[in-house]
C-alpha cells in the first residue's frame, strides 16, 4: 500500500491493525465474491481489498466498474467485512470509493506497475550510491 489514502478511513483504527502485519485477501474475481464470507471468517485475515477492474471482467462487464451488478458485487463483500469485524477496502479511483465513502476503511490508490517503478528507483539509487561501477 505504497499510496494509501485515509480521508475516508477511521485513521486510529487503521494505524492500530497496520502496526503489525496485516493479512489482506484480494477479492477479484465473481467466485471471490461468492465466498466472501468465508473469506472475511478466517481467523488472521484483516482485510478484504476488492480489485475493481479484475472483478468486472470477471463479472462479464469489463470496465463497467459503476454498474448496477458491480456495486452490489462490492457490497456483499463490503457486508462479510462488516458481519466479521474485517476492514473493507477497494483499490479504485476517488469516483467508486465516493459511492462507498461510508463503508471503506481505508483504500488505496496507484497500481502495481507503480509500485514495482518506485522501488526500481530506490534500488537504482541505492547502487548508485553504494555499488563501485
């Protein structure tokens, strides 16, 4: 969660499961959603993340992610999180989280292509800081 963003968040509740390692299953596909449940019923998972874009192919409606199916895909995971004291999350644009601003606990933004740049970066400067060429 290289960009995570917490105005939509009780930010105390998330530091305090964030000051250990945190266990986030990503629900992605319709089965995911299907199982969310059990998923959000295991012990030492703390957080389920739905990866919005994944989920809608998966849902047969790609890139529809404000649609009518998606959004009630969302909230039955959003309802397992509640009914098992699990945080919810979406990785999605401020649009999607806007429309569950009352039910996320935290989201995160960016993507992974992101992620792997930024720490490419870090590696690089750290050889170039540290390795004799």
């Amino acid at each position: 969660m290289i960009r995570s963003h917490c105005s939509f968040v009780n930010s105390y509740r998330f530091m305090l499961i964030a000051s250990h390692n945190m266990v986030i299953a990503q629900i992605e596909t319709k089965l995911g959603v299907e199982h969310a449940k059990q998923i959000a019923a295991v012990d030492g998972i703390d957080a389920l993340l739905i990866g919005p874009n994944d989920l809608s192919i998966s849902l047969g409606i790609p890139g529809e992610i404000m649609s009518q199916t998606e959004c009630d895909a969302i909230s039955k995971v959003a309802d397992a999180c509640e009914s098992h004291g699990k945080l919810f999350s979406l990785h999605s644009s401020a649009k999607l989280c806007n429309k569950f601003r009352g039910r996320l606990n935290f989201i995160t933004q960016g993507s992974d292509i992101s992620m792997l740049s930024d720490a490419l970066i870090k590696v690089r400067a750290y050889a170039d800081e540290n390795l004799q060429r």
